[in-house]
C-alpha cells in the first residue's frame, strides 16, 4: 500500500510538475512572439526609412545629371566658340602676313594708347584705292 501511495505521489507531482513547464513555457515562448514582432516591426520600419533614403538619392541623383548634362552642353558651346574665335584669329595673322604695310599698321595700333585722341593723322593712304586719287 505504501508503494502505491509513493506512487501516485509520484506521478502526481510529475504531472503537476509538467503543467508548471508548460505554463512557463507558454509564458516563454509569448514573450520570444513578441520579442520576435518587435525586431520585424523595427526592420520593416528600417526597411521604409531606407526605400525613403533611396528615393532623395535617386532624386538627387537625377537633378545631377540633368547639372551636367547642361554643363556638357555649355562646354560643347564654349568649344565651338572657342574654335571660331581661334580660327579667325589665325585667319587674322594669315591676313597680316599677306599685307606687311597692313601688318606694321595694325602693329603701331595695337602698341598704342586705344583710348587716346591722335595728335596727328598717320598716312593710311594706298594709291590704289580711289580715294587717295582725290
């Protein structure tokens, strides 16, 4: 008789000792539930403030590109009028060098003073052209 009371002694507190788990366990694993909802709310919450960041920078990153599209386009225009001016310049110099009376000329002009009145008139005077012959 004694060893049938130990027995359902035992098995008893065993089960009694088992609900108590359980009843733990069920506390434990609410407590990872809800450990494990605050981490994914806080990476979706990471998630949407990274997509956020991405969209400024993929903003950002258009208005760059139309900067340098338009700073592309200016240079091309700088270029361009940049080999106009070269090229008439080097048509200037060939011009020059073709006339030396002209080319002195230009020469004494260029050394003066632009703004200065001139004392006296220089002798411009080609016999060819039709008005030197009045």
């Amino acid at each position: 008789m004694r060893l049938l009371l130990v027995a359902a002694i035992i098995f008893s507190t065993t089960g009694w000792a088992a609900a108590q788990d359980q009843g733990g366990n069920v506390d434990e694993l609410n407590r990872k539930y809800q450990d494990a909802l605050a981490q994914l709310k806080a990476a979706q919450d990471r998630k949407n403030e990274l997509a956020t960041e991405n969209e400024k920078l993929n903003a950002r990153l258009t208005e760059m590109q139309k900067q340098m599209d338009d700073s592309h386009r200016q240079a091309a225009t700088f270029a361009m009028q940049s080999f106009q001016l070269r090229s008439e310049h080097a048509a200037w110099l060939a011009f020059l060098k073709r006339y030396p009376k002209l080319s002195q000329q230009w020469q004494l002009f260029i050394e003066s003073d632009p703004l200065a009145q001139p004392t006296t008139l220089p002798a411009y005077a080609d016999p060819k052209t039709p008005l030197a012959a009045e």
